[in-house]
C-alpha cells in the first residue's frame, strides 16, 4: 500500500481501476462456460496486466508486456516459482494449471506472439501482412486450458511491487 500510495491520484486510481478491471476479466476468463467468451477475457485480462505493468515501467510498451506473461520462460520461471510460494492446496492446483497451460503451448508450439496474433483477430482480419502469414499457418486453434492463467497472472501482479 505504501508503494501505491506515493503515487499522484491520478496515477494511483487509473492503476487501481485497471487492475480491478483484470481481475474481474480473469474471473470472466475462468468462470465461462463458452470457450469464446473465456478466451476473449482471457486476452482482456492480458491487455490490462499488460497496462498495469508498462504504467509501473517495468516493460517499454504493452506489447512486450503482454508478450511476456505468456511466454515459456515467465511462465516456468518467476510465475511457478511464485505459486510455489502460496501455501496449501491452492497453491498446489495454480502450480499444475501454470504447468499444464506451459507444456499445452510447448506442444502446440504457441509462441507469445502466435498468442497475440490470436488476440489481435479479435479486432478482425485485416492485419499486418506478417501477422496474416503467422496466422493463416496455424490453425487458429488454442487449448480452452489456457485461460485459466488469468487466476495465476492477476495473483502474480498483485505480488508485485508497484513503485
């Protein structure tokens, strides 16, 4: 709270009403019966932690923020190392879904930008020509798994500080 609290308001409010915001996609994102939908606040809850992370300038842009939450190394690194640090059976279940979202993209072979494509078609098809070649090469298929990451993410940002 210190951290939050030596920032101007303004910062401190568009900080607090973002995150309030990805933790309430995140809930969307795992509690949704239509994959659709789940994906859709799933990508949501990334674009806001994305937000939250460039405003506390740990990243340069959203972009490599957003990129960063879902690739391998982040994912079976720094974020399974903090859900080892969350006691009880919780901590145990949001340690297996990191796992089994990691190794369901390793065997998919999603990059995190193979991701971002997929979130960026929600804006529609007409894209970067790069862009339209990633995708038009995959299948456009993504484990419905993979949104329960959303717990595990607004949980880690939260853990972070927020100077």
């Amino acid at each position: 709270m210190n951290e939050l609290l030596s920032k101007s308001f303004l910062d401190r409010e568009q900080l607090v009403m973002t995150y309030a915001r990805a933790v309430c996609d995140s809930v969307l994102a795992v509690s949704s019966q239509l994959p659709y939908m789940s994906k859709v606040f799933f990508f949501a809850t990334l674009d806001k932690l994305a937000n939250v992370l460039k405003r506390l300038g740990k990243f340069n842009d959203e972009t490599e923020a957003f990129k960063h939450l879902i690739d391998a190394s982040f994912l079976d690194g720094p974020l399974l190392t903090f859900l080892q640090s969350v006691p009880g059976a919780i901590g145990t279940h949001l340690c297996n879904v990191v796992t089994s979202v990691s190794d369901e993209l390793k065997i998919q072979q999603l990059s995190p930008d193979d991701i971002r494509d997929l979130r960026n078609s929600h804006h529609g098809y007409h894209l970067r020509p790069e862009t339209v070649r990633r995708l038009y090469g995959r299948s456009g298929e993504l484990n419905n798994d993979v949104t329960l990451l959303a717990t595990p993410l607004v949980l880690w940002c939260l853990s972070e500080p927020w100077n």
